[in-house]
C-alpha cells in the first residue's frame, strides 16, 4: 500500500505547479529567458560546512565532495537532475549526505554546464577533461550515478568512456532517468496525464535546445540509443506514476535484447526521482540500493 507521506508529497508537487511549464510552451519559453538571468549556483554556506562538504573548481566549474578526506573503497560522481537547466535541490543535497553517510564512499557532485548558455557538447568536452582528472587522483573503482537529466548524463558519459577507451565506472545508478528526449514514444502522452511533475511539450523543447545541432538520436543527447556492453553494471529504480516510466520499460527492452543484465526496479504509483524525497518508500530503496553499491 503506498504511504501518506508519498501521497501528501504528491500533493505538495502539484501545489508548486511543477508541471505547468513542462505542458505550456509559452511558460517553458519565458522560464529559460528567467534562467538567463540567475546567478551563477552554490550551495548553502551554513549546509556545507555544517556536512563537511568541500567546494572545488575544474577548468571553470564548480564542484562539491563529500568524504574528500577519507580513505574511500570507491567514489561516486553524481549528476544532479534538473531537464538540463536546473540546479541541485536542497533534496539532493539530504540525499548525497546520507548516501556519504551510509557507504562511506567519496561522492563528487559537478554542477555541470547548463541551459540556457551552454548545450551537451560544453558538457562533455568539459566531463572528459574533468574525469581524466579524477582518474589521475583516484585508484579507486568509479560509479557513476544520477537522477532524471543527471541519470541520462551517467549513462550517456558511461558509454562515451567506453567508447573513448577510457577507465570504465564499474556501475551506473539511475533513478527516473530521461534517456530519450524526442519524446516520440506514444506511451508518454498516456502516462503524462498521472505525472505531477512533468509534461511532454516542454521536454521536447529542452531537449531540442540541448540537442543543439546534432541528431536527437545521438547517444551523447538520447543515451537510450548508446551502448550498453561493457559500460559498468547498470541498475535502475522508476516510478509508475511517472513520464520517464517509459524510457525506463524502453532502457529494459533494449537491454534484452542486447543480454545486458539490466539490475530493474519499479515502484507502483510513485512520482519522479522518489528515492530522494523523504517518503518510505525511499527507504525501501536504501536496503536495496546499498547493497548494490557495496558489493
């Protein structure tokens, strides 16, 4: 049976009007232009120290660690969700330190390049140099690991490592990930109409502006449509009360077909990215996660 707390959560999501933007073009086109106008992000001064969290910059990007002082068994780089125009929420922020609490893992969150000044390819051109990096400081096995937009760039950089004969993450962790952007699927129209959260209409216009001039196809912009050998194990928790079920059931298929074991979870009713909101069903979550992570 699901939880209260995930349906009074529901209920606050509605009331934020998340979603209205993602169905309404004109408000999506308006909130870009608001987001040309925003400061540059960091995090919380008095939550950072308060957690221990070390602020870093690469080549001109900003960058968090937790447990950057310890003798970590792996670290995890996490790419934050957002459609690729949204900075980390303070939800976020609860979920990694308890994530750095319980493995004891290092964990480096990028705040990585975005909409609407920058597309994909300042992205990775600047995630490869970032990652050579941390190659170089690290022996230690990788995961790459994320959420909706951040959970189609650990898999889309899990594939591009791969393919550029790099050192490979030994897994990749996505929750809700958004793994096509064409949106062409005609199941997302059916399922669009429980999601509170997002709308088709205005994920295809983020999606054609972070596609930019390459082909929607392309597995750096749809990850859905890279390589799935040899890019580290890969495990994925959905919800069914959400859009991105359908890339998730697509993720799943492909993965059979190419006898890629695909480690798969999928929570009746549950919203977008809900292992990192503070419902029980998270918790749930955690004991299957964890052992996941340690192994």
């Amino acid at each position: 049976m699901r939880s209260w707390q995930s349906i009074l959560f529901e209920r606050y999501l509605i009331w934020r009007k998340t979603k209205q933007k993602f169905i309404d073009v004109q408000e999506m086109a308006l909130f870009i232009e608001e987001r040309r106008n925003e400061p540059a992000y960091e995090l919380d001064e008095k939550f950072r120290v308060k957690h221990q969290i070390t602020k870093n910059e690469w080549d001109g990007m900003l960058y968090y660690v937790l447990n950057e002082n310890i003798d970590a068994r792996k670290t995890i780089v996490y790419f934050h969700g957002g459609a690729y125009i949204n900075d980390p929420l303070i939800f976020h922020w609860r979920y990694l330190v308890k994530l750095a609490e319980r493995t004891q893992f290092r964990i480096i969150v990028p705040i990585y390049p975005k909409l609407p000044h920058f597309t994909h390819e300042t992205l990775y051109e600047q995630l490869h140099t970032f990652y050579d990096m941390l190659c170089e400081k690290y022996e230690q096995p990788f995961i790459f690991m994320g959420d909706s937009a951040g959970g189609g760039i650990a898999l889309a950089f899990a594939q591009d490592v791969m393919l550029q004969q790099k050192r490979c993450a030994e897994q990749v962790m996505l929750f809700s990930p958004w793994l096509d952007v064409s949106g062409e699927d005609p199941r997302y129209t059916e399922i669009e109409k429980i999601d509170p959260m997002l709308g088709l209409a205005g994920a295809q216009m983020l999606g054609k502006l972070w596609a930019n001039t390459r082909d929607i196809s392309h597995h750096l912009v749809s990850p859905l449509h890279g390589p799935l050998q040899n890019i580290g194990r890969i495990t994925l928790f959905v919800g069914t009360g959400e859009m991105l079920l359908v890339d998730a059931h697509l993720l799943l298929e492909k993965a059979k077909k190419e006898g890629v074991d695909l480690i798969y979870f999928e929570y009746p009713k549950m919203n977008h990215v809900f292992p990192v909101f503070p419902i029980p069903e998270a918790k749930k979550v955690w004991k299957q996660l964890l052992p996941i992570l340690l192994k």
